[in-house]
C-alpha cells in the first residue's frame, strides 16, 4: 500500500524527507514528488505550493498518478478557536471552504450544488491519531476545518468564519485537498499544528512559527506512519 504524505510549502515537508533519509525524485506536472522505502511502505511525499488549486492539482496527481492509498496531509494553520495557541496540534474531523460563495442563489456559503459544505475525514485514522497520541503524551484536539484562497490576517474576518463554518482553525489547502480524496475514495488525514491566530500579527508569527510547527505536525505525522505499518 502506497502512502502519500502532503504539504503545502517545502518547510512542511522537509523534516519528513529527513526522516525517510533515501528518496527518489520526480518531476510532474510542475511539481517534484519524491518516492521513499519507509520501514517497508512505499511513501510518495510532496508540497504543493500554496492555495486550493496546487493542493488539488497535488492530492490528484498523488493518488490517480503516484496510485497513492491513503494521504496524510502535515502543516501549519492559523487558530480561530481560544484554546489553540501556537504548537498546538488540530486533526480536522471535517472541512469546508470558506471562500465559496453563491449566496446569491439562496445557497448558504460554502455550498455549490452536488457538493456539500463539509467533507469529513477518514474515522479510522483520526482514532489511529488517538493512540498515536496517547502513546506520545501529545494532547490533540480535533475540530473543524476552514480552508480558502486568503491568509487572514484580520479578526473580524477570522470570527466570520468561525461563526459561519464553527470551524476551529483555518488554512489554505485542506478542504479541496478532503475534496479530491473523497471524490477518490481514498482515505484522508488533515493535521495541523499552530503557526498563527489569523489576527493582525499573523504574518508575523507565521514567519516565527513556521519551522518548527511544521516539524510538530512532520512527527506527529510520522508516528502515524510508524503505526499504519505496524
Ligand atoms: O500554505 C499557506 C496556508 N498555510 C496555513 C496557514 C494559514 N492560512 C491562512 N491564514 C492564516 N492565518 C494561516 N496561518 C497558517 C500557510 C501558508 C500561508 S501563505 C504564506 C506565504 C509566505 C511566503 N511568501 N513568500 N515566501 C513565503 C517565500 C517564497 C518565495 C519563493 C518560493 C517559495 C517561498
């Protein structure tokens, strides 16, 4: 079984291309995948880039190109619920797109007709990211998930979205990454860690927080690997 690990940008990956040590890259389709050996699984690991579109491009190239299985996807978000501060980790339970919008047709946001205005993830990994948790001493919250095509960096903006979609945290990739996988039938896991509070200071702590939340979310991540092997 084939298991593709995602991120966005090349920060989010790069601790696990450490980890895995040996890989072999490919170029597709603008971006490079690279194919590992990892404790007997085959891994294909790659960032997107940034937003809906290179995410979507990515998730389906992985599982329809690479034959990927199951996909994890490790990164970094920015927090809309109090009780999430910057390390903290988030397993979205479900997703939804916060920046689609034909209200104008009666619909509610996040909605377009045949799809829904929630994908939800795989049951079966998120209790697998239970154990992993518990075996790591980690607490890890679940929530929702907000994904669109902005960094927000504006308070009132950050508190619509938690009021429209109760979502706990927001990115820009998880959602249409949820809509590719389930379209695919291929089992998905979102895992974020806290890079930011989507307020005013958020570019700031962005670029403070980067690294090593993404390399709170890559372990995490890994462990889970080390169990879907087991
Ligand atoms: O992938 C984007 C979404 N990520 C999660 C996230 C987030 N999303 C929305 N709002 C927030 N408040 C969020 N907090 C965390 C993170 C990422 C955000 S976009 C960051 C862009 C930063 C950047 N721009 N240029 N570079 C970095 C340098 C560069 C140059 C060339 C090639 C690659 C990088």
């Amino acid at each position: 079984m084939k298991i593709a690990i995602m991120g966005a940008m090349p920060e989010e990956i790069a601790p696990i291309l450490e980890k895995v040590g040996e890989y072999k890259t490919t170029k597709y389709a603008g971006n490079i995948y690279y194919e590992a050996k990892y404790n007997g699984v085959d891994l294909v690991i790659a960032y997107s880039k940034i937003g809906k579109v290179f995410s979507t491009l990515t998730a389906t190239t992985m599982c329809e190109h690479f034959g990927a299985k199951k996909l994890l996807f490790s990164g970094v978000a920015g927090a809309i619920s109090e009780k999430l501060k910057v390390g903290d980790l988030i397993v979205a339970t479900k997703l939804a797109q916060h920046d689609l919008d034909i209200t104008a047709f009666g619909h509610p946001f996040g909605y377009v007709p045949e799809g829904a205005v929630y994908v939800e993830a795989d049951k079966e990994l998120i209790d697998l990211s239970k154990e992993v948790a518990k075996e790591m001493g980690k607490s890890v919250q679940e929530g929702i998930i907000a994904t669109g095509d902005q960094f927000v960096a504006d308070e009132k903006r950050k508190n619509w979205i938690g009021e429209k979609f109760g979502a706990d945290a927001l990115e820009m990739e998880g959602a249409s990454v949820a809509v590719v996988c389930d379209a695919l039938d291929v089992p998905f896991f979102i895992l974020r860690a806290i890079s930011d509070a989507a307020d005013m200071d958020a570019s700031f702590s962005f670029d403070e927080f980067l690294e090593t939340s993404a390399v709170e979310s890559a372990e995490f991540i890994m462990k889970m690997v080390d169990k879907l092997v087991d």
